[in-house]
C-alpha cells in the first residue's frame, strides 16, 4: 500500500465494552460482523465537536505490515494490480467503494462509536500507479462533495512485488503440493502507517487522555487487522479465480 496525505477516515476511542449501535451500524469491537455499512453514500449525522468551539484532535497512531502470496510471476501480478477498476471494489465488499477519476476510490467504511460518541469513516484513497522501483503507493485524496465529521486521516502505504521461485519457496513443502505451483510464485508485502485525529466532543475530553489514546491505538489496530484480513482473501481469491489460476493451501499455514 502507499504515501499519502492527510483525509478522511474514522475511529472513535473506546473500552472493549462497545455496544452495537443499529441494525445497519456496528460500533467497532474486534467481532467478525463490524463496521460494515449499509452502502449509502449520504452525509452523516455523526457528531463532532461542541458547537462553535475550536478543537484540537487526538490522535491515534499504528503501524502494520503483512504480506500476500499471488501464485503467478510478478509480471502477471503487476499487470492484474494495475488494472485495480476491475477487482477493488469487488474486493473491499461489504463496505462500500465509488470510483474517484482514474485511481481514486471513495470507500465507506462504516460507523463507530464508544462512550455515547459515534463517527461515521469515510475515506478517499488513490491507488498510484508503480513508481521506477516497482512500488505501489496508496494516498488519501478528498472526497467530492462531502466534509469528514470532525476526524482527519494521515494513511501512508507502499506495497512491492517480490517473485520467488517455487523451488525456493515450497522447498519445505509435500512434493505432491509443490508439484501444483507455477514456476515462480509472487509475494506481495506491504507496510501502512496510519494515523487519525478525531475532534471529541467536551465530555469524552474530560477523560483521561492516556487512556483515550492507548485504547484509541489499540481499537484502530484491531479494525486494521480485520479489513486486512478480508481485503486481503478476497484479493487473493479474485486474482487467482479471474486468471482460472490454482490457488494452493500453503501447507506450512496449516
């Protein structure tokens, strides 16, 4: 993923005591059914800050990397990625993406909340094309017509493809496995650093900022790995099934 600046993207600091907030809205707790909205594109009515009064946001902070495995040469890897109007907003379901111009995506990530305090996170990402060095960039860009709620996002992303032959990879693996690959297998790893500055409103500044900011990084950590995790299968899955390429279990991950 890739380098950016500052947008709109959402969480909201909070204990492990959230509580579902609607039928269509989850507030965000590390279960497998959150966060995932019900595809309307509207402006929120999530709240921010006091009226009339100036807030600084606090922050909350995390850094993740991870990595895919793509059973393709690089090649091939590279050319499905760069066609990214073909698979990403297939791939981001259930939330909700729009195209933005040529490499922009509106993504509505859903709506959370703790405390009584809910925000709605919506974010526009560009997918850059490879730089000289073979590394994809993903930045926030803004959203046409619409105004974030009283939060701001800093998501900085860069993503490379590394090709490995299979003998090297699987070397470790039954033969009757390796003998499914390709020649050459593709990983792709990625690092984010993200950072998001969410305006409170006066009765959540009167808490303990320490504690706002520790459980703040942490649940922002928690909703990383899990949209992570389904971007990523969903991802894998698409590219191999759109290409009729096997997809192999890696037998070292199970």
């Amino acid at each position: 993923m890739a380098h950016p600046q500052p947008d709109r993207l959402a969480c909201i600091t909070g204990e492990q005591t959230m509580k579902q907030d609607s039928a269509e809205y989850q507030t965000v707790e590390a279960s497998e059914e959150n966060y995932y909205p019900d595809g309307s594109f509207g402006q929120p009515q999530s709240q921010s800050a006091d009226a009339g009064e100036e807030v600084e946001p606090i922050w909350f902070h995390t850094h993740f990397e991870d990595s895919m495995e793509m059973y393709a040469d690089a090649e091939t890897v590279a050319n499905h990625l760069n066609n990214h109007k073909n698979w990403f907003c297939h791939c981001a379901s259930p939330m909700k993406a729009q195209p933005i111009g040529e490499n922009g995506y509106d993504l509505l990530i859903g709506r959370f909340g703790a405390f009584g305090y809910r925000v709605e996170a919506r974010i526009g990402l560009e997918l850059l094309p490879p730089d000289a060095e073979g590394c994809y960039l993903i930045k926030t860009i803004p959203v046409p017509n619409y105004t974030s709620p009283g939060y701001e996002v800093d998501f900085r992303s860069a993503m490379k493809l590394v090709e490995i032959p299979s003998v090297e990879f699987a070397a470790d693996w039954p033969s009757a496995e390796r003998a499914k690959l390709p020649p050459a297998i593709t990983s792709a790893t990625w690092k984010l650093d993200l950072a998001v500055g969410v305006c409170f409103p006066k009765f959540i500044r009167s808490m303990s900022q320490p504690l706002i900011e520790k459980t703040g990084d942490a649940l922002l950590e928690k909703i990383i790995k899990q949209v992570n995790r389904r971007l990523t299968y969903k991802t894998q899955l698409v590219f191999h099934e759109s290409l009729g390429i096997p997809f192999p279990k890696n037998p070292k991950k199970h």
